[in-house]
C-alpha cells in the first residue's frame, strides 16, 4: 500500500508539473479544432478541464447539447477567470473565453455558434486529476505508514508473550495450561515431588518393634530361667 501511494503521488506530481508556462500546452493539450459553425462530438472526463478558445475579437457562442447544470459551458466571466492565460500559456492570435465543464463522464456534443468562419479550439487541461492523483497517493501513503507501525507493535508484542502449553488430563479431569500467570503461580507453590515426607508425630505410628523375636521377651521365658 505504501508502495502504490508513492507511485501515484509521484505520477501526480509528473503530471502538473511536466508542462512549461511558456509553452501552449499550459492551457491544456490540443484536444480539437474547427470552424464555426461546428458541432464536436467526443468523450469527456470528469477529472479533465476543457478550455475553449476562439480567434481574438470574434464572437462565439458555446452550448454543450442536451447538457444540465453540472454539464454545460461556463464563461470566463462567470468563471472570473478571463485573465488567467494573458501571460502563462497565452496563445498568439487566440483567446480564452471559458471552460466546458462536465460531472458526467462519457460522449457529449458541443456546438459553436455566432460569427461564421471563426476558428476555435478545446484543450484538455489534466492537471486536476494529476492533483487528485497527489491527494490518493498522499493518502494511501499515510495509511500506509499507519498499517506498518501496527504490524511492528503487534509483532514486538507477540514475540514478548510466552508460549503456552497445554499437560494431559490428570487424575481430577483438569487441563493445565502452562505459560499462564495463573500456571505459574500453582507451580511455584505445589511441593516438589522429590521432597521427602514429613515425619509422622511419636503417637499416631505403631511400636518400634525390638531386634529379638517376640518370645525371647515374654514372662514365661523370664519365669523358666529363674
């Protein structure tokens, strides 16, 4: 992800930036040119300006057909743009006169009117979607950065976390779980199975019984040898 950020902000980039303002193409690359009256069919993008522009001193009216609010000609008057192109991408015997401006991609058609034999002109202006292209990328780029900070907290942790182990079913049908602060703590308090018994107290055992056999002790042996 951090990768195609990267990309598409530098494609971004290369796309405003590629034109000089000394050259005609400042305005937009030669997408069509005639002469009035005309009708160019062709397809539009949304992302894309469309500068029109027709010879200086003429008088020509633009209309995009069966165009809506949000497809149709806007004039540099209402635009208040008129002086944009004097100096950087002035076109020698030409003028800028506004922009027709589509939401909806696809073919449209757009026909010239007013004074016959006026040679006008629509350039394709790219430069917004190569700016769109620089907002995704830098986007994409910081969700990018975000995922790897995640993964190398997640991995820090779990190589911190201690494995845990499942023992067989003892006797009392329990499965411990090794590894656990709870396992821990039982088996640092269970008695070591290698530590003797404790002694049993004088009066719970049975008699210690003698070296001799138990006939050798009795009263009758006593009373035979005197």
């Amino acid at each position: 992800m951090l990768v195609i950020g990267i990309l598409a902000f530098a494609i971004g980039g290369a796309v405003i930036s590629d034109v000089s303002p000394d050259s005609e193409d400042w305005s937009g690359t030669l997408k069509w040119e005639g002469t009035t009256p005309t009708t160019y069919t062709g397809e539009f993008d949304w992302t894309h300006i469309y500068n029109v522009w027709v010879e200086e001193g003429s008088s020509v009216q633009v209309e995009v057909i069966d165009g809506d609010d949000e497809n149709r000609f806007k004039s540099c008057e209402e635009l208040e743009d008129c002086w944009i192109f004097d100096e950087d991408g002035a076109i020698p015997g030409f003028e800028y006169i506004g922009e027709v401006s589509f939401m909806d991609s696809g073919t449209w058609q757009v026909e010239f009117s007013g004074d016959n034999n006026v040679d006008v002109m629509i350039r394709d202006d790219d430069s917004f979607g190569g700016f769109l292209g620089i907002l995704g990328g830098g986007g994409v780029c910081c969700f990018g950065i975000f995922f790897l900070l995640i993964g190398g907290i997640l991995a820090a942790t779990m190589r911190d976390k201690p494995k845990a182990e499942l023992s067989p079913v003892g006797s009392d049908g329990v499965v411990v779980v090794h590894g656990t602060p709870a396992a821990q703590s039982a088996e640092s308090s269970a008695p070591s199975a290698e530590s003797p018994p404790a002694d049993a107290s004088a009066g719970d055992g049975p008699p210690v019984a003698s070296d001799g056999e138990w006939w050798e002790n009795s009263e009758y042996d006593q009373d035979d040898s005197a």
